[in-house]
C-alpha cells in the first residue's frame, strides 16, 4: 500500500494512492495513519490533481547510517565500520517531491546520496529481529544530501548533513515491502551515476532498526536513512536529480544556488 501526504485547496491530508503509473488515484485518509490507522474516506482525486509533499515530517528525529556500503566508503577514502554507525538530521533539513534542492552558500560541494529510508510505525527500544517488521510503517525514497567540503573541515556532521533541505524524501511510503534486495538507482540529468542493490549493504535494514533502538527510543514517524551505494557526486544548479528504489518509485528534485 501506497501512502501519501498531499495538499489539496489549502488542505493538508494523507491519503492511498492506488493505480497503474499515469493513471493513479488518491484517496483521502481520516487523519493520520501513523496515529490512527489507516482509514479511508469516500473522497478521492486524481493524482495529477493534487501536490504530493514529503510523505512524512518526523516529530522527533531522522537518523542516517554512515559508510554502510563498502565501495561508497573506498570512493571517499574511508574503512567500513564493524557496526552500525549514526548520525542525526533535523526535521527542517526535509522536504517533498518536486521541492527544490537549495544549495547552501556556505558549500561548493554538495553530493547527492539515493538511499531506501526505513519509516517508523510505533514506540520501540531495545527490538529484537523478530519484532522488527512490526515496528516499521514502511519505506520511501531518500537523498541524504551533504556538503563533502564542510564535512571534511567541521568536527562534527551537523551542518555537512543537517542543512535546510538536506533530506528529500518521497514520493510516498511502500507499507508492504522486503528491504533486503531492492535496486537503488540515481540519474543527473538523465545520466545513469548510481546503480546498487540493498543486499550489498554492510548492515542490512533489519540490523539497521535493531541498532538504532539500542541508542534512541524510536517514535512514530522517525526516519532511518539507511546508506548509500557507490557513484556520489557534486550537484549543480539547475540539476535534476531523479533516484528510485525498486518497489517505490522515483523522487525527482531540481537543484537551485
């Protein structure tokens, strides 16, 4: 199941979308499923017909898996952790499908990363493999944008990954979805940069959850991007920026300065 958060005349609404590719259609929610389950109301559109946003805004945190891919972390120069390693996004580093990538002034590096983002449906700490799957909402597609020139300099990440804009997500949230093989691909202006699969992923999703618990109470709504695959590269203004993950589709961002 396909969901969606989308405004509709000032509104805003979550809703399923449902449909071949160029002929869905969305239908209205009643209120919000990551609260109230999902319920559907008699009102749909077409989805032309409407403005997709990111599917989700985390109340409380998004959390990024640093070098969980063994040819991303070579092509920067760097080991592979021997277990999962963090970092943390702001909630205003997020926006949709479509939204513009803005590049920071401070930055003339910012690299684009197409990542599978793991949503989270309920409270959890401490989860074990076994419950792993009841605790995730779904998944959708990420970019984990970051400035390489200020992470090389800073001590810490936070600005090189948290500025605002930094995390688009989109173009809705896969309820039924096996994270462990997924092709991850990513075009700039059409040209083919990255091509990899989540099974060549250090930690797999599940591992993934299960050591974030460990660190952080994981609230509805929480996001774990979950790595990226080799082919990052600086982006320009006036890119276009298109990444899919196989099962959802794909989240096309233009680049302004």
């Amino acid at each position: 199941m396909r969901i969606a958060r989308y405004t509709k005349e000032d509104q805003l609404h979550f809703g399923v979308v449902e449909g071949a590719e160029g002929e869905e259609t969305i239908t209205e929610l009643l209120g919000d499923p990551f609260y109230r389950g999902i319920e559907r109301s008699n009102t749909s559109y077409p989805l032309q017909d409407v403005r997709l946003l990111s599917p989700i805004i985390p109340r409380s945190k998004i959390i990024g898996a640093a070098r969980n891919w063994h040819d991303h972390a070579t092509e920067l120069g760097n080991s592979t952790p021997t277990s999962p390693q963090f970092f943390l996004k702001p909630n205003t580093s997020v926006i949709g499908p479509s939204d513009p990538i803005t590049l920071p002034e401070w930055s003339e590096d910012v690299s684009y990363e197409g990542e599978l983002a793991i949503i989270i449906g309920r409270i959890a700490k401490s989860v074990t493999p076994e419950r792993v799957r009841d605790v995730i909402f779904g998944y959708t597609v990420a970019n984990d944008l970051t400035a390489r020139d200020v992470q090389q300099t800073d001590l810490q990440w936070a600005r090189a990954k948290g500025f605002d804009g930094s995390c688009p997500l989109g173009p809705w949230i896969e309820t039924d979805l096996d994270p462990d093989a997924l092709s991850i691909k990513t075009w700039i202006d059409g040209d083919l940069k990255q091509d990899g699969t989540t099974s060549d992923m250090i930690f797999s999703a599940t591992e993934l959850v299960c050591a974030a618990s460990e660190m952080f109470t994981l609230l509805p709504g929480d996001v774990i991007l979950s790595g990226t695959p080799e082919g990052v590269g600086t982006l320009h203004e006036g890119n276009e920026i298109e990444i899919e993950v196989e099962g959802i589709g794909s989240l096309i961002n233009i680049v302004r300065r």
